[in-house]
C-alpha cells in the first residue's frame, strides 16, 4: 500500500505518547504536504488557496485518536470535516507525519502552534475561537520546530 493508503505506509509514523495505563485519549497533529499551489472548495468556507508546502492539522480525537487518525490517512471518505476536503480525491495533500498527544487539546495545539506558523483562517475552528486548526510552513524542518515541542510537553 502506498503512504498515503494506510497506516503502516513507509512515509507516514503515527507516534504516541500513552498516558502510562496504555490509554491514548488525545489530540493529535497531521502534517500534509501539498505538492503544489490549488484552489480548494473548502466546506464552509468556500474557496481557499494553497501553497505549496507543509500544512499541520489540529485536531482531536479523543479516546478513538488513532481510528481518526487512520481515517484521514484513506484517500477516499465522506467530507465531513474541513481536513476531509485537503485528504480526499484527486490532488489531495499526501499525509507525512501524525503525533498523537495525550493530555493537550486541540485548541491548545492550535494556539502553541499559532505562535510559530501561519493559520489558515476559520479553518477547522467553526465552533471555536482559534484562528484556525490548520497550520503552514514552506518548508518541513520549519514546520517540524513548531511541532517537536508539543510532541515533549505531551502529558507522559
Ligand atoms: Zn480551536
């Protein structure tokens, strides 16, 4: 299967963090490359431009992170989230990286992340006051400072 197809893809690492009684109820960040600048309809939000490079996603999925990780790792499913629209179909983003981290929500990550990167405005964030769920670096290194950070601050 190819990386994008499934878990155990040669590009993509699912690391966890359990909170010591193997549980793993958490938030997670998705990191997708996007290969070159599209226009996408976006839910909600209509029309959105993006540039080629590294986006992150904060999302969350409680006690089932890893099934909704697994999720946004398959090429093809129903579009309910606004990340559905960047994993799905012809010319989506290619998932590289996912983290899943215990003890921080969402809105946490989304907020630690803001302070490095630029958001993707109301991206994922319809029912919160974050500028956005969804995080851009032109460059995966630089992406991958933002993100190494809350991978060590994650609740053990
Ligand atoms: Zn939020």
């Amino acid at each position: 299967m190819k990386a994008e197809g499934g878990f155990q893809g040669p590009r993509v690492r699912v690391r966890t963090k359990a909170d010591g009684r193997g549980k793993t109820a958490a938030a997670y960040l998705l990191i997708l490359w996007n290969r070159r600048r599209t226009v996408r309809r976006v839910g909600s939000l209509g029309r959105v431009e993006f540039e080629p490079g590294f986006y992150v996603y904060a999302g969350s999925g409680g006690a089932n992170v890893l099934k909704r990780i697994q999720r946004h790792l398959r090429p093809s499913k129903p579009r309910r989230w606004h990340v559905d629209y960047l994993t799905s179909g012809p010319g989506r983003m290619r998932p590289v990286d996912a983290y899943a981290l215990p003890g921080f929500s969402e809105c946490r990550l989304a907020q630690r992340l803001g302070r490095r990167l630029a958001a993707v405005r109301g991206f994922g964030s319809s029912d919160c006051r974050c500028a956005g769920h969804l995080y851009y670096a032109p460059g995966l290194e630089r992406l991958q400072a933002a993100v190494e950070p809350l991978m060590s601050a994650s609740a053990r």
